[in-house]
C-alpha cells in the first residue's frame, strides 16, 4: 500500500533548513519568503496559513502545493523533473515554516 507521501513522489519528511537552501537557489528570484511583497509571483509567506493559493484558487495543502511546483502556470515555469523527492519535501518542511 502506498502512503500519501509516495503518491505525491515526496519524501515523508523535509529539513527545513536544506528546503531554504533550495528556495533561496530556485525560488526567490521570483517569490519572497519573509515578506508579503510581490515579486514576479506571489509572496510565499504565510502559505501554509492562507486557506487558498494566490495563483489558482485550491486550498493550501502539500499535495497543491507540490503540484503547483511541478506543472506551474500563471506565469510559473514548471519543475517536474528538476528536484528529487528529497528535495520536495525539504522545500515543503521549509514552506511550511514560513
């Protein structure tokens, strides 16, 4: 039987830590994390928080999440392909952070 973790192709846990080492490299070009500023997308602080995603209105979850970050859109490129499973749950456990 798989887990949800497995479905999603992410890890069952994240480091926080090595997550912001990885959004810093790949993500905050276009997103800030500690401020509610726009920068080319949507801040991402609080996203854990906020009931629904700014750039496609489904509710906040890891599961919408991790597939916002594969398959994009609105103006976000898609990085299916580019982070291991790993990596995923890092930037998870890091987003969650915030």
């Amino acid at each position: 039987m798989f887990g949800l973790s497995a479905l999603l192709g992410v890890a069952a846990t994240g480091d926080p830590a090595k997550g912001n080492e990885l959004f810093d490299e790949q993500c905050a070009q276009c997103h800030h994390a500690y401020t509610e500023e726009f920068k080319k997308g949507p801040s991402l602080k609080w996203l854990f928080i906020k009931e629904k995603l700014d750039s496609n209105g489904k509710p906040v979850s890891e599961a919408a999440v991790a597939e916002k970050i594969e398959k994009g859109g609105n103006g976000m490129p898609p990085f299916k392909g580019s982070f291991s499973d790993q990596d995923k749950a890092d930037l998870l456990a890091f987003l969650k952070t915030l």
